[in-house]
C-alpha cells in the first residue's frame, strides 16, 4: 500500500528512577534509568513533498526550522536513505515544553516512525535506534515498546515488564528547566555501589515501584525551584503512594493506587499561577505500538 500521510501519536515518559554515574570525556554524562511511556501525547502527521523539509507547529514558541528536533529527525532520516525530496510535517503540542517529560524525543521518534512507513521501511529497527540516538539521548527509549532501563547516555536499552497498574498525576509548574543546566549543575558523589545498582527486570509489586523512586537530579532542580518540594508534599497530603521529579523537571508526578484516588487529588490540586496537572497513566510493554495504531479509511494512515 501507497501511503499519502501517516500520524503518529508521540507518548510523554516519566523517570522512575534516574541516577547520574559521571561525567563523560564527550561532555554528556552516563546513567541508570527507568523509563516509562505514559498515555499523554503529541502526534505527528507527515507526508512527502518536492523540495526542502517544512514543519508546521500549533505552539507558536516553537522553532521550525532545524532547532526543532522533529525537524532534525526528517532531515537525517531522508539523507540517510537518499530520498530525494522532503517531508512536510504537522506537529500537534500536548506535552509541555522543556518540563522532563521528553516530549521533543518523543516527536523526534515519531517523525523516523511515520518516515519508515511512508517509504516502506528502508530503514531497519537497528538502524533507526542508531539514527535515534545520533539525534538526543532519549529518542531511541521512544522508539521501543514499553518501559526500559537506559543506560550509557540512555542508548542503551533493555525492556521492562511493570504488572502494577501506574496511575499517576503530573503536576507541571508553567515555567521549563534545561536538561544541560540540570545536568552540569549535579555535584553528587559517586560510589560503586550506586553504579552497580539493580533495578529489576519484572516488577510486580508496590514495593518495588516505592523503593526505586529516586532522581539525583531533583535536588539541582529544588534547590533554585522550591516549588518541586511543594508540589510533592501536596502530593503526599492528597494520597499518592510516593512522589518524584521526572527527568530533569520541572514536572512532579504523583503515584495513585487507583484512577479514582488520582482524580480524586487532581480534583483538589485545581490550576492556579500558570501551573497545569492532569491525570495519566503509565503504558505497559508490548502496549505502546497497538495504543498508537488508529486506521482511518480516508486522510493517510494513523499510527
């Protein structure tokens, strides 16, 4: 089948866990991570055109042009398979911006995803994670199916089966935190013991998913930003199970044993001084790609 369009819907991450090994001779810095998709998405809709790549975005404080990472993707992805040509791409915002939540990764992965199906898969798996990763260090994390630990600069991946059902809330102050400033202001001390840190492969219990609640770089975060304390203590007032920073925030999400203990929170949270909090919940391995799959008999094909 020919295909004139294709939309991919591009999934938010949290962090679970996130611990910074050291700093590398390449300026970025090596990890331990556990990822997982959550059901609050972007989406992408591209075709191919004549011409140069063009990028059509609804947030109007977005770049367009090659500062936009789903730009970049289209531009890589059609060199490498020698497309002569461009790619128009529309992208749909509902991920904040610069919040920790990867949605720039994210709508990167969703541009090779709809580009590998428009031109019938010239690129293998391998190598789009190899493009993925030559693009930001958590593109390739969103081009898998579920949750991973990442390690290296998070390239490195290997998939995760979570039975506990993750219900969660995300509490975004309205202001953004660069992940580089994050991550070139972390002074923690590294140990042997914190590099050789196990994080499990199976995870079926609350336990496990209390006792691998950590960020090394929540506390760079807090200590110019009180507001992620805040947020986590109220959090904890109104019932989550624990609480943390994803990434390298600002965005706090809060862990409910049920949708109707976080709507319940999110209830009483309201939107006040810019802030935003929704409800969310994480996505299972093996569930993503079917979550993406729409069909639409007319207008291209929704992935």
């Amino acid at each position: 089948m020919i295909l004139s369009s294709v939309v991919v819907k591009c999934p938010a991450k949290v962090n679970l866990h996130l611990r910074v090994l050291g700093k590398r001779p390449d300026g970025y810095h090596d990890i331990v991570s556990l990822l997982v998709p959550v059901d609050t998405w972007d989406s992408v809709e591209v075709s191919l055109k004549e011409g140069e790549t063009e990028l059509l975005c609804d947030d109007p404080l977005l770049p367009t042009d090659d500062g936009n990472l789903a730009y970049k993707a289209a531009k890589l992805y059609l060199d490498e398979v020698g497309f002569d040509g461009g790619a128009r791409i529309h992208l749909r915002k509902a991920i904040p911006v610069g919040a920790g939540l990867g949605g720039g990764s994210s709508d990167a992965a969703g541009v090779l995803l709809a580009l590998n199906l428009l031109l019938e898969g010239k690129a293998s798996g391998e190598e789009l994670l190899l493009w993925g990763g030559r693009l930001g260090a958590d593109v390739p994390f969103f081009l898998m199916d579920g949750p991973c630990i990442a390690r290296g600069i998070g390239e490195i991946l290997e998939p995760v089966d979570i039975h506990v059902p993750l219900h969660m809330v995300l509490w975004y102050p309205g202001w953004q935190v660069s992940t580089k400033w994050a991550y070139e202001n972390f002074r923690g001390g590294l140990t042997r013991r914190e590099k050789n840190f196990k994080i499990p492969r199976i995870i079926e219990h609350w336990e496990e998913i209390l006792a691998l609640l950590h960020n090394d770089l929540e506390s760079v975060t807090q200590s110019v930003h009180p507001w992620v304390a805040m947020a986590k203590e109220r959090l904890l007032e109104l019932g989550a199970k624990g609480t943390l920073m994803s990434g390298s925030g600002p965005t706090v999400f809060g862990v409910f044993d049920s949708q109707e203990a976080a709507l319940r929170a999110l209830e009483e949270i309201g939107a006040h001084d810019g802030s935003r909090a929704w409800y969310t919940k994480g996505i299972s391995r093996g569930h993503l790609a079917e979550q993406r799959m729409t069909w639409e008999t007319q207008g291209g094909w929704h992935v």
